[in-house]
C-alpha cells in the first residue's frame, strides 16, 4: 500500500509540474472576464462539476487509505518511522 501511495503521488506530482511548466512557457494569463466567460458556459461548468466531485472523492478515499495505512502501521510498530504528522503510537 505504501508503495502504491508513493506511486499515485509521484505521478500527480509530475502531471501538476507538466501543467504549471505548460501554462508559464505559453504565458498563459487569464482576466477575471475571461474566467467568467468560461465558466459561464453550461458545458464547461459541469466539466468543472464533474472534477470537483472526482478530487471530492479522491480526497475522501486518500483519506481512508491513509487511515488504513496508520493502523497497519501502528499494529506492525511502524508508527514513528512512517508517520511525522500523527500521534505517536
């Protein structure tokens, strides 16, 4: 589990860099308008639903995974090599 952790996020990590050194090498800039407008149209604004509602669901099932981990963790004595921002053991 731990490895697929560290997996999924190494490749988040990467599609985020991918993203950002996208948007700064077209020198992407957006208006406050031009947001508006995009935003406005009924197509975009349930393409932004739908990915709000899948980051929603990832966070709770990161979440749960993360649980899951710490008590493994915890139950094979682990706690405190693993897991900083907790509780110890």
């Amino acid at each position: 589990m731990k490895q697929f952790l560290q997996k999924y996020g190494e490749f988040l990590v990467k599609i985020l860099k991918k993203l950002m050194e996208l948007l700064v090498n077209k020198n992407v800039r957006f208006t406050a308008q031009e947001l508006y407008d995009c935003v406005s149209q009924t197509e975009y604004r349930e393409k932004l639903t739908i990915g709000c509602r899948q980051l929603v669901e990832m966070e709770y099932t990161m979440q749960q995974c993360n649980a899951s981990v710490y008590m493994e963790a915890r139950n094979r004595g682990w706690c405190d090599d693993m897991l900083y921002d907790r509780p110890k053991c």
